[in-house]
C-alpha cells in the first residue's frame, strides 16, 4: 500500500506519503515549506495504530528541519543507493 498525496496552498507546499502500512499500523512521512524560514523544509514521520482505541490519531514519531539544500542531497543519495541495489533486489528500477 503506498499513496502519495500533495497539498498546494498559496502560502504553503506540502506533501505527504506512505512509508509502511499494514491491517493494523500505517507511518507516513510529510515535507512541507516553513513559511517563514525560506529555504528550510519539515520532515516529519507519523504514526497511525488503527487497533487504538482512537484510530485515527496519528502521533508524531519524529520530526526535523533540513535546509533544501541538504534534501536534494538525500534525493541523491536515495537514487544512487536504488540503483547500486538494483540488481540484488530483482526489481527493476522505475523511472
């Protein structure tokens, strides 16, 4: 299960998707424009455990600021990692 879902507001960018989920656990991670510190981004990683008593809450796992910069950088890095393990998964790599 993976779902992206972008949100575009005139102050504000944000996007939000699926990093693991299961019948009983969901943990989505979101970026989003700090509007007063250009240039500087929020990660933040979320929680769902739909057997809780309040499903729909999700709990803050983790959450940081990272300069643009540094995003494109792990852009980077994620891409050069997929393709050096390109080969052992068996799955081809999607462009």
């Amino acid at each position: 299960m993976s779902a992206v879902i972008t949100s575009k507001t005139a102050t504000s960018n944000a996007i939000e998707c699926v990093l693991s989920a299961s019948d009983s656990y969901i943990e989505t991670l979101s970026i989003q424009d700090i509007d007063l510190q250009p240039g500087l981004l929020e990660l933040v990683i979320r929680t769902q455990l739909l057997s809780a008593k309040n499903p729909a809450e999700k709990r803050v796992k983790s959450r940081t600021c990272i300069e643009r910069s540094r995003l494109i950088e792990l852009q980077q890095g994620i891409g050069q990692f997929l393709q050096a393990t390109e080969s052992s998964s068996g799955e081809p790599l999607k462009r």
